[in-house]
C-alpha cells in the first residue's frame, strides 16, 4: 500500500521533530559529566579564562594530586573493604532468609517476614541518633566494622524482598522431589536452590555494591578519620578543606569515584536496570 | 512419664536426634542471621528514637531531662525552618511527580517504540542514577557556579546574561536549582520503572492496535495510558517516600542555606541532632520523618491496592 505523499512528509516531519528532542535531551543528560571530564585535564587558570575551553596541555597531573594529596586513594581502598565485605554478608544472608520465609514453614513465619522486610520502608534517616549511640556502645563508631554493620542490616530488607521474588516463582515440585530424596532442609538450599538462585544473588549483588559504594550518610555520621572515609564522604572533605579552590583537581577525583559504578553499568547495565526497576514493584 | 523425658532430652544428645531438632527448625535458623541485622540495627534504633524523643539531652551529659511532649511542640510551634522544612518535602515530592512522571512516561513510550536508537538513549538518561549523590551534587554545584559555570556562561553567550546568578546562592532560586538537579538524576529511574511496567503488557495488544490503525498518540492514550494508572500512583508514593528520604544533595549543594531556605527534614534533623548537639529534638523530628514517611506510605499504599483491585 502506498502512503499519500503529504502523510510520509509528516511522519518524517514528526520523526525528525522526536530525533531533535532525544537529542537534546541526551546532550543535557551527559554534558555535566563530560564537563567534568574535560575540567579534569585542566588547569584551575584553564578553567577560570575559559570554563568551555579544551584544555591547551591535558595532562593526568589532577588525578595523581586526587588519589594521592586528596586521599582519594586511601578512601578507594577504604570503600572497596567496606563494600566488598557489606555485599559479601547481603549474598550469604539475605538469600537464606528470603528461601527459608518464602519456601519453608515455621511457627511466626508471616511476623519475621514483616520484621524482615519493613526496613526497606523506612528512612534511615529517622533513627541517626540511636544508629549512632548504639555503634558507641559496641565501640564501633569510626570503623570500618560499624559501618559494614550498618549497611548489612539496612540493606538486608531490599535484598530479602528481592531475592523473595526469585524463590516464590521456582517449582515446588524442585523442592518436593529433594525431599524425597531424602535431603535435609540446608542441603536443599546449598545443593538445589542456592545454585539456582546464583543469577539473581549476583543482580543483588552489583545493585548493592552500587548504592554501597555511592553512600554517603552513614559515613558522614559514623566516621571521623580521613584515614577511615570512604570515597563520597572524602569526596566532599577534598571540596571544603585545603583543596577547596583546586576545582580541577576535585573534578579528576569525581570522575575516580565514578569510574567503578559507571563500569558495572556498562557491563551489567540491563540486571541493574532490572533490579533497580524492582523497587516500582516491590512495593 | 521418666522414660518420655529421658527420651526428649537424649534427643539433643545423639547426632541423629540433633540433627532432626535443626532440620525441623530450619526454617526459622536460616533466617535468623538476617533477623538479628533487623532487631539490631532497624527496630532497636526505631524505639530509641520513640524514647529518646521525650526528652532534652546533649549526647554527653549523664542526667536526661524528661520533657514529655514539648520537642514536639517545640517543632510544630515555634521552629519556623522545621516547618519550612516540610513545606520543602511537599514541593520536592509534587515537582519530581509533575515533572519525572509525564517525562518518564513519555520517553519510555518513545524508548519502546524505536528500539535501536531507544537502547542508547535509555543507557543514557539512567547514567547519572549510578553516579553517587555527592560526585553529582558537586558536578551541578560547578556547573551552577557564578564564575565559570556553565549555567551562567551559557545564559551569556545566548544574550540572557541579565539572568545570570549564584544559582544555589539566590535565595530565590537556590530550591529551583536543586529540583533541576534532582530531576536530571531521577527522569532516568522513572522512565526505568515505567519501561519495566509497559513491558509486562504483552506485546500482542500494541500489534492489534497497530493494524486497527491507532495512531501513535492513540495507541498512548487508549492502550499504554489506563495500565500505566498504577504505575503512576506508585511513583507519587515513591516521591512521597523519597523526599522524605532526602538528604545527600543538599546538605552538599547548600547545606539548607541561604537563610534556611533549602533545609528538608533530614538535613534539619542532622543540624539539630549533631550540629546543635540535640539528640532529643533530632530524634523528635525522627519520629515525624518515620510517620510522614513509613505511616502515611503504607496508608496510601493499602487505600490504592484496594482500589485498584477493586
């Protein structure tokens, strides 16, 4: 079937109109990080004289004073214990709870699902000063375990929730027929069920790594060493202290505490968009 | 009666018996761990903050003066920023649903529509929700900067230079400038989410409507629009919830400034709780974050499901 000629002008027209808008959009969307990419090669004369210009002699020079004058190398390091360690308990844990409340009875099943599960409705925020007393008194406040605490049990509910979704849509004639077979109950989690779970405790895993390592409130309230900061809270101490007119070099130390998260993005990026969508329907 | 006993406890003493005793409690053992990170660090803290809410304290001191409910009046009364506070909650809470949600529908129909192009494009809009909150708050505080941002040199060069100014400085507009920044992390998110809803419709309904001959905007209209109804009522509660949530971005782009004007609950509460050293109010104002928050949601939460069930 041919289309009138005044109809395919107006398609096009329309098609041409949407492509404009998308691209600007876009443009809006990556032009701050690429601002900053490009302040980063500069320097803060570069940056003053001309805030749009290319920079005349790019060098690294402002990463090297980030990781190192800025501390941002020790707090890179600081953020990989912490966050390794925090996803590395979520993993284990949360997928053993979310199976055993969505898979197995037991008496008050349906209370410790809720108690499981609420933090994930709550705002953090609310309870800082009680956070904050009950890490002094177990001596953990400006530690690296404190704060590992704190981010496992505030982070186990999403995880719970998420890894809750998984098991309810597996057969229960998997686990019907290792009944038969005689396993116990731990041995079907480790033999059958956790293996099988494997995809989705690592989309857990990388949502959690993510928003571990971007976090910046328990740090701010818990920690008070900069040899101890993590990334986002060494971020901001780099911009108020010493450094506070060295824009170019605080620009190279942005990007350092955005490269692993863009990079899992780039790698992962449709389990995370998947993950994160979950949050609509976890609700 | 003897030999049931002796039989009951000889249970926990042979290897079979222990281990019947574990399998049958499995259920419970294995969550247990992810329990004890609840009661610990999410339930223990929420009564404290009920308890620690009646009374005047400034961390150190070992006497605590019980005040009843006078942090609470303290805060509805005679705290102007607190209730400035919330009135900022509102706005963030009504902008990022009156902007994000009309937005975000729209670019994922569009993403869905064109596939190839709307792959990139939608690897694109979320980038900045992967970025932490503090990189992107100091990303938009230079680009707001009255010498070299770029907001400003671009009102220059277009000739608006007249409206060129200390975005986060102008108690005028330092909110507006924070709500720009804060639908340019999330309009990815939405549009996520909502792709994620579309998708689930089965993809047979939009060829039907194709070869009836719906026109794009029809096809929006009559198909995507009435199941995307939910959807958008989750949103408003996600907003509702985030902005409760709120912390991060300004407590780095204007630390509530200039003259209070940017403050949300939670960075007031900060300021109360560990600049003020106030535990007390701090937690005061916790228990209203809790119930605007955690209570109100789940209200609203319940009244759609069963309207929308219905």
């Amino acid at each position: 079937m041919e289309l009138p000629k005044g109809r395919i002008f107006r398609r096009r027209a329309k098609l041409f109109a949407l492509a404009i808008v998308l691209t600007l959009i876009s443009i809006i969307m990556i032009y701050p990080l690429l601002w900053t990419l490009i302040t980063a090669l500069k320097t803060n004369r570069e940056l003053f004289l001309d805030p749009w210009g290319l920079p005349s002699n790019p060098t690294f020079e402002n990463f090297f004073k980030a990781l190192d004058r800025g501390n941002m190398g020790t707090a890179v390091i600081n953020s990989l214990i912490v966050s390794l360690s925090s996803v590395f308990l979520i993993s284990v844990i949360a997928p053993m709870a979310a199976f055993a409340t969505s898979r197995l009875e037991f008496r008050f099943r349906g209370i410790v699902t809720n108690l499981l599960i609420a933090g994930f409705f709550i705002a953090p925020h609310a309870v800082l000063v009680p956070l904050l007393l009950l890490l002094r008194d177990m001596g953990l406040v400006d530690s690296h375990l404190g704060l590992i605490l704190s981010y496992v049990g505030w982070n186990l509910p999403f995880a719970v929730l998420f890894m809750k979704a998984f098991f309810v849509s597996i057969p229960s004639s998997l686990q019907d027929s290792a009944r038969v077979d005689g396993l116990s109950k731990y041995a079907m989690y480790q033999k059958i069920m956790m293996p099988l779970a494997l995809p989705t405790i690592l989309t857990v895993a990388i949502i959690m790594f993510i928003g571990i390592w971007n976090d910046f409130l328990f740090a701010f309230i818990f920690l008070r060493s900069p040899s101890n900061f993590t990334v986002p809270i060494n971020l901001l101490n780099f911009t108020t202290g010493r450094y506070g007119n060295d824009y170019v070099a605080q620009s190279a130390a942005v990007l350092i505490s955005a490269i692993p998260t863009i990079v899992l993005y780039l790698v992962f990026a449709e389990r995370i968009r998947k993950g994160v969508a979950f949050m609509a329907f976890g609700r | 009666m003897r030999e049931k006993n002796s039989l009951v406890v000889s249970k926990f003493f042979t290897l079979k018996g222990l281990r019947e005793l574990l399998d049958s409690q499995a259920g419970f053992l294995m969550a247990l761990p992810a329990l004890v990170f609840a009661v610990l660090f999410v339930f223990y803290p929420l009564a404290q903050m009920f308890y620690l809410s009646l009374f005047r304290w400034n961390f150190v001191s070992p006497n605590m003066v019980f005040v009843g409910l006078d942090n609470f009046t303290r805060m509805f009364l005679n705290d102007q920023v607190y209730l400035r506070s919330l009135l900022n909650v509102i706005l963030l809470a009504g902008q990022s649903s009156a902007i994000q949600i009309p937005i975000g529908v729209a670019l994922a129909t569009i993403i869905l529509r064109y596939r190839r192009v709307g792959g990139l494009f939608w690897a694109i809009i979320f980038l900045p929700y992967v970025v932490s909150s503090v990189a992107v708050s100091l990303i938009w505080t230079w680009m707001y900067n009255p010498y070299f941002g770029s907001v400003n040199v671009f009102l220059r060069a277009v000739g608006l230079g007249f409206l060129a100014r200390p975005w986060l400085g102008d108690i005028n507009t330092a909110l507006i400038a924070i709500f720009g920044t804060v639908n340019w992390i999330y309009i990815g998110l939405t549009t996520t989410m909502t792709i994620a809803t579309l998708r689930s419709i089965p993809p047979s309904i939009f060829e039907s409507a194709r070869i009836d001959g719906l026109s794009g905007f029809q096809e929006f209209r009559k198909i995507t629009l009435p199941l995307l109804k939910e959807l958008i009522v989750v949103l408003v509660i996600i907003d509702i919830a985030g902005a409760f949530k709120f912390f991060d971005l300004i407590w780095v782009m204007t630390q509530g400034g200039p003259s209070d004007s940017t403050h949300v609950t939670t960075t007031w509460l900060y300021r109360a709780a560990f600049r003020a050293s106030e535990p007390g109010y701090g937690s005061a104002i916790g228990v209203t974050v809790f119930i605007f928050s955690f209570v109100i949601v789940q209200l609203l939460i319940k009244f759609t499901r069963s309207r929308l069930t219905r």
